[in-house]
C-alpha cells in the first residue's frame, strides 16, 4: 500500500515515494510513526514540500547556500590561518509538535535548574560529597573543579547563567541527555543564522507553519547580562572570544552584534587597581559583566594554564572581590564531566527529591571497580569517553576499532581509569535530509540552550540540530560533521512576546556612543594597508605584463628597471634584484610573487592578510562588505586555479577580477561606512599606504638606475598609478618629467597623489585625536605636516634637475627619501599612541625548582 500524507485542507495526499524517502525501519523516525504514516504535525509541511518539486527544492538549497557564504556564516576546523567552511544547512526544517516540545522544555528548565544547584554545592558547602551523594575522586580528580574558584559567586540566585545540552532519541523515543555544556555553550548565534535563512527562503512555509520565534530567548539573555551588574544602569558588557579564525568565530561575531556588546578577545582586557578595563581608543573602560566563550583554562592562566599566553591575567581574582561578573562562572567546567550522568538520578533526588524528567545515556565511570569490571565485559559494545575535553580526545565507538586498537584503548583506560566513562552507544533517530532531488535519512543530534531567567531558566523554543553525513553513522556529536538543520517548535496557541519596555529596558540609557577596543583599531588600519598594498601591488605586476607585451616595448636596461621595482615594491627578495634573475623570460617570477601565499610580501600573502584582518573585525563589516572578502577569497582560488594556464594567454587578464574586488571594497567602504574613528583608521592605513607605494614606485624607477634617462619609464609609473588617462588630458604633448611629478607628487585634485594623502591623513589624524591637549602637536601629525612642508617648499625645476654627471635626480631622490622617513615615523608613533598599551599583571614562570 502506498504512503501518503494529507494536508489538513482535505487536499490530494502525497505519495512519498516521489521524494525517494527511505529512512531506516529499525530506527525511530521524527517523520514517519511505528505504523509507516506520516506523523500529524508533518502533514502539512509536507504537502508544501510536494507541491515545490525536486526542482524548486534544489533552487532554494542553493540559495540558502548562497546567503550563508554572503552572511559570512562560516566554522573554522582549528586555529590555521583563513581555513574555514560555509557553514551547511539541509533546507528541511526538524519540527517538533508543542506538545513534544513542552515535555523537552520543562525537562531542560529541570536539567539546568539541577546543574545550578550542583555548581553552587561544589564550590560551597558540598554536600553532595559530604553525603555522599557522588565520591570524591569525580569532583577533586577532575581538571575542570578550579580550586581557585571556591567562595566565589555571581550576584542572584543562579550560579550558572547559561547551560546546553545534546540530546538523541532513541529507537523507543525517548530523549536522552549524551552530554552537558557548562563553560561556553556554544551553538546559539548558528541556530539564529539558521532560522534567519529558512525564514528568507521559505517565507510561507515558515509564516502558515505558526513556528514559535527565538526573539523573546534572546531578549532573555540580554536582560540577565544587564542584571548581573546591580550598581549600573548601563553596565559595560564584553562578549570575550577565543579569536578570529577559531571553531566559533563566525558565531561570536554574529552574536556580539545582536546583542549589542563589544566582541573582545583576552588582549583587549587589563586587570588594574581591583577592575578589569578594555583598551579602546579613548583609553580604559571599566568592565561590569565579562560574557566569556572561552573555556576555563584559557580564560585566566593565573588559575589553569600557568604557560599559557591567553587569557586575562588577574581577572578570577577581581571576580572573588566583586570588580566583575564572569558569566558562566570560572570553574564551570566541572559540569562537563560526563561521570556526573552516572550519579544524576542520585543527585535529583538529594535535591529536588524526585525523578529526572529527562535521563541521561547510561553511564560507567571507570574508576567505579564494580563499573570497570562491566565495562572489561562489554567492552565491544559500549562507547568510550574521556572525563575532560582535550584535543585529540574525541568519543570512540569501540566497535568501529580494529582488534589491535581496542586492545590499545583497553590498556590506556585500564592505565587512568579515573579519567574515562563508557556509555551505551545510543542509536540516534533519523530525519529526512534533502540530498540531491530526493530525500534520504540521517541519524541526527539537538542542542538544546538554557539562559537563566527570572527564578528558573528561559529555554530556547527550538536549538541547534545536526545530522550525520552518512545514514548508518553515529558520529555526529561534533556540529561540523554532516550538516545542520533549523529546529521548528509548533504554536499550539499564538506567542505572546514579551512587553516591550520592561523595568530592565527602560533603566537603559540610551547613549550614541560605543568604544571600540585597540586591537579593532588596530586590525581596521592593517585592513585598509594591507588592501592598498594588494591593489598597488596587482596593479604594478599588470603594467610589468603589459610592459612585456607592448607593441612599443621600453628599451633592456629600463625593462630591467621596472622589474626591479616590482621587487623593491613587493619585498619579494631576491626575486629580480638577484645576479642571477632571468630578465629575458620574467613571467614565471611574476606569476610566483603574484600567486605564492607562502612568499612574504607576495600578492597572495597582502590577500591572506586582508582576510585575517577582516576575520578579525567581522562584526564591524556590513554584509555586502563581507561578500566583497567572499569574493577576495575565490579570486585566490580562481588565480591559483588558472596559474598555470595564463601563460599561454595574456596573464595580466588574470589579475583583472582581483583588482577590481579591491576597488570595490575601498568604494564600499567609502559610500557605506560611517565616518566614524574605525573608517578614519582604516583610511589613515590606506593613505600611509598609498603615499609609501608612490614614493617608493618613484625612487626605483625615476631616480635610481634610469641614468637620467627616466622619460620612457613614466608612462607605465602613471599607468601603475592609474594616472595615465588623466596626465594624457591634462598635457596632449606626450610625455615630460616635470608634468609627471607635477600631478604624481603636487596635484591635490589627484586622488592618487602623495600630497592628496598626505592632505587626507592630516584631516583623519584630526579627527582621531579630539581637541589638541596642550602646546605641541603629537609625534605622528608632526611627521606629517613635516612631510607636506618637505613637499610644497620644494621647487619642480629642481626636482627635474640631473647632477652633473648626467645619470641622476640628486633633490628629487633627497625629497622621496624625506617623504618616505616622515611616513615610516608617523606609522610607528600611531602605533605607539593607539595600539600598544602598558600591559597589566603577568603570570609568574615557574619551573621545578620554584619560583624563578
């Protein structure tokens, strides 16, 4: 008998076979009851699904695809510079009916009011070891119980701000907890990305399915943040990150910037005088609430990690005084331990004197005799887990393991059996995932997030749901692995939303005012020079191409002057500056300098670096911004892909796309962003950049090696420069020295000449130091008003003068030289007054031998 499903309306049912959907019959399936029908709360979704097709379908996969790689939405497999994937969402929604759902929601309110208590009693009174609820050895022999930690409590009666828990289904449908997330949950900004796709996507779907909204959890979360600082209106919140390029940097960003918060990493924060302050660009703030996404031991190395580099040094310390709230609390990490599911239903009952509503997977702890020996006698059928999360331990499932590997992991555990569990291998539930034109099943895991909330916790009405990559696999705990899916909670009756303003929005103080840390600053004008040197760059190894190819090609010796540049330029060392260059064939070298990421000062390295910059200041970029970076990114790939055949062709052509991405990230950021301090900084490195490119591209190529013969070498310096067209309107007599410094050097109506810098830099300069405090001016703007004197007091007919040997510029190299001090000083002394601040207190090296 065929299946079929039925819209509510009474319209045709839907063969489900059309779709090819072919789930396992052993397992339990979210679609599809025990009797092979469609469950009541899909029959509408899927009446929707069969009347898009397989075709329409695809197409909006594909968009979905498409506006995640727009929004940036990305994960990072580890800490390698600009290696990330677009994040993957599977375009069929995981829906839960309300009723479900309400089950699920009081069970994780349950789950996180428990852990609550848990964490206050360990680091308290301890009772639960006092009684003993749970033994020592799980508590004391943990990395996660920081010693450090004890005594210290956040302000309100919940300890634990924020909780995740990943939950299966089992083949009989019962949800089950495989593990906890105490420390920085992570999951909630891509769950967000999630719903604002499918919403873009599926407009009536979404809309005529009454999906209840995430708005109200994360109204939530901001509340309590503002909370947790009871001597503030406005308190400064931070939103601490690992870094740009990590697991989660995508979802930091994307969070810092729906709530509201300043997204700094560990050096950006200070520990002085019994505060933690951020380093902005007005100097230090004083932090009221740190909302930390980093795990314990990367949090303060004076308390885990005594040689580690990251972290805040002195911040626990300022915590046990009340100078800051750290949310989640430093020593969370205690929760994570998975022996804890072992004594759970113990620990319920201590507490709240009842069942669990939702258990755990069944648990063995390895340092139980009793449960090693279980563990010894079923050892093939049981999944095997590490007490602490480390890198490179990772769940195993015993039975995928070869017979010499078991025996190995048997002897490890047998070794430390205190720092290992063994758990049922859960077979998971299966859902539909689009694959292909058709439909197929996948096991999947949810996340489920806690924020707390009044006097009990706030549950996000859906979560973060991942499915396998395969349909027979178990391995899908890790949210990179296979693919994620937005999570529906149906209305069972209209969602009220919170009123709008409550007592804790209306004691807010609206101020247009946000400080930007010095290392945002810092990463924004490295963006802008890093994007001019690119660009310059690109730019002059085009009209070196052209150059070669050119139907009136320059004479030898000035050619090899050219290509001497470019290597002065590039700092592509030896490259053409090398006794051996070969100068009769030089494409290959150029190709190299252009394409080789792992060449400094090559095209493929400025680009490299334009992506970690922006990597690193993602939530201050619009999104057509960072499609723009996206685009960055594939033109590498395009120039990497197409290397070896430009050779056959005109490889300038090559660099075209490229070039033009760069123009239009520096005219975007011209026309969109606002004329803030971030935009002045990244015009000030655009500028220094700017003026450093022309007046060394000037130096190699007009004054030194020419012989005073430099006439034939300016019409590919204006064309590098993008002058040429103009010089060519402005003076119709062909080319002269004089005319050409005239509007490289002297023209302030020329966007491309130094003194147009140097003019742009001293009004951004300005406006980044407030009212001048004091006599004299600061180091930097000296250099440049030093530099525009050095420029306008100089003569042009003296600049066009040969020494008297005939063969160089003698004042023109002394002026360019000049020029380019005074810039090179102003760069360091920005540095020096925005960027590097006095560090704060430093962990003490120990070794064995003590203190030294």
């Amino acid at each position: 008998m065929q299946k079929t499903a039925t819209n509510p309306s009474g319209s045709e049912p839907m063969p489900l076979d059309r779709f090819d959907y072919k789930p396992q019959h052993s397992q339990y399936d979210e679609v599809l009851g025990a009797n092979g029908e469609i469950r009541e709360h899909w029959h509408y979704p899927m009446q929707v699904l069969r009347s898009m097709g397989p075709e329409a379908l695809l197409e909006r996969q594909r968009t979905a695809k498409r506006i995640l790689r727009d929004d940036g939405a990305s994960y990072s497999p580890g800490d390698q510079l600009n290696i990330s994937h677009t994040w993957n969402l599977d375009l069929l929604p995981l829906i839960l009916s309300s009723q479900e759902w309400e089950v699920i929601e009081n069970a994780l309110r349950e789950r996180a009011e428990l852990l609550n208590l848990i964490l206050d009693d360990l680091y308290g009174e301890r009772n639960l070891i006092k009684h003993r609820v749970i033994p020592p050895a799980a508590v004391y022999g943990h990395p996660g119980f920081l010693r450090a930690c004890d005594g210290i409590r956040v302000p309100g009666q919940h300890q634990l701000i924020f909780h995740a828990s990943d939950l299966v289904r089992n083949q009989q449908g019962e949800w089950l907890v495989i593990g906890d997330r105490t420390q920085a949950p992570t999951g909630t900004g891509y769950a967000l990305e999630n719903r604002t796709v499918l919403r873009r996507v599926m407009p009536s779907l979404f809309r005529d399915t009454h999906v209840h909204r995430l708005s109200n959890f994360f109204l939530a979360w901001r509340r309590k943040m503002a909370e947790l600082s009871q001597s503030k209106d406005s308190p400064l919140v931070v939103y601490l990150t690992q870094g740009a390029f990590k697991e989660n940097s995508f979802e930091d960003a994307y969070l810092a910037n729906y709530l509201g918060y300043p997204l700094v990493q560990a050096r950006d924060l200070t520990v002085r005088k019994g505060s933690v302050w951020l380093k902005s660009l007005d100097g230090l703030r004083r932090v009221d609430v740190v909302l930390r996404r980093v795990d314990d031991e990367y949090t303060d190395p004076l308390v885990s990690r005594y040689d580690s580099s990251q972290g805040v040094p002195g911040l626990l310390e300022v915590a046990r005084s009340g100078g800051v709230v750290i949310a989640n609390p430093l020593g969370s990490g205690v929760l994570e331990n998975p022996v804890l599911a072992k004594y759970m239903p113990a620990i319920a009952q201590h507490f709240l004197g009842r069942e669990l509503r939702l258990n755990s997977v069944q648990t063995w702890w390895c340092g139980d005799a009793n449960d090693l020996e279980y563990v010894k006698a079923h050892f093939d059928e049981l999944l095997i887990r590490p007490t602490y999360r480390l890198p490179g331990k990772h769940s195993i499932f015993v039975s995928d393991l070869p017979p010499q590997k078991r025996q190995q992991l048997l002897a490890e555990i047998l070794a430390k059996p205190r720092d290992y569990v063994a758990q049922v291998a859960v077979s998971p539930s299966h859902t539909p995932v689009l694959s292909g034109a058709s439909f197929s099943s996948r096991p999947l895991v949810m996340r489920g997030f806690t924020v707390a909330s009044g006097s009990s916790y706030n549950v996000m009405p859906g979560g973060l749901t991942r499915v396998g990559s395969r349909q027979d696999t178990l391995h899908i705990v890790s949210q990179y692995a296979g693919a994620s899916k937005d999570t529906w909670i149906l209305e069972s009756e209209p969602e009220v939303p919170e009123a709008q303003p409550d007592d804790f929005m209306a004691r807010q103080k609206m101020e247009r005012s946000f400080s930007l840390p010095s290392r945002v600053i810092e990463n924004l004008y490295w963006f802008g020079r890093y994007a001019e040197r690119a660009e310059s760059g690109l730019r002059l190894v085009r009209t070196a191409f052209e150059e070669l190819n050119s139907i009136e090609p320059l004479a030898e010796h000035l050619r090899r002057v050219l290509l001497e540049a470019v290597t002065h330029l590039t700092a592509t060392y030896p490259g053409f500056t090398a006794e051996d260059a070969d100068f009769s064939a030089p494409e290959q070298e150029l190709l190299d300098l252009v394409a080789n990421r792992a060449r400094q000062g090559s095209i493929a390295h400025c680009l490299e670096s334009i992506l970690h910059s922006a990597g690193s200041v993602k939530e201050l970029l619009s999104n057509d911004m960072l499609r723009l970076i996206n685009d960055v990114r594939d033109g590498m790939e395009y120039l990497n892909t197409n290397l070896a055949s430009s050779l056959q062709a005109a490889p300038e052509e090559l660099l075209d796309p490229l070039i033009t991405t760069l123009l239009a990230l520096s005219g975007l950021s011209q026309e969109s962003m606002v004329r803030g301090r971030a935009w002045r900084f990244m015009e000030i490195g655009r500028r220094i950049e700017r003026a450093q490119r022309t007046v060394e591209l000037l130096r190699h190529t007009l004054v030194t090696g020419a012989e005073g013969n430099s006439v034939p070498l300016l019409k590919p310096v204006l064309a590098s420069l993008e002058s040429r067209i103009v010089y060519k309107r402005y003076y119709r007599t062909g080319y002269r020295l004089d005319k050409g410094l005239e509007l490289l050097l002297f023209d302030p109506q020329n966007p491309r000449s130094v003194l147009f810098q140097l003019e742009a830099l001293k009004d951004h300069l300005e406006d980044v130091s407030g009212p001048i405090r004091g006599v004299q001016v600061t180091d930097d703007m000296r250099c440049v008003l030093r530099a525009v004197n050095s420029l306008l007091l100089s003569s042009l007919a003296e600049l066009s003068k040969l020494n008297e040997e005939g063969t160089e510029f003698p004042t023109l190299d002394e002026l360019l030289a000049s020029l380019e001090d005074d810039l090179n000083n102003a760069a360091q002394f920005l540095a020096d007054r925005y960027f590097d601040h006095t560090s704060g207190p430093q962990p003490i090296e120990m070794s064995g031998r003590g203190l030294q």
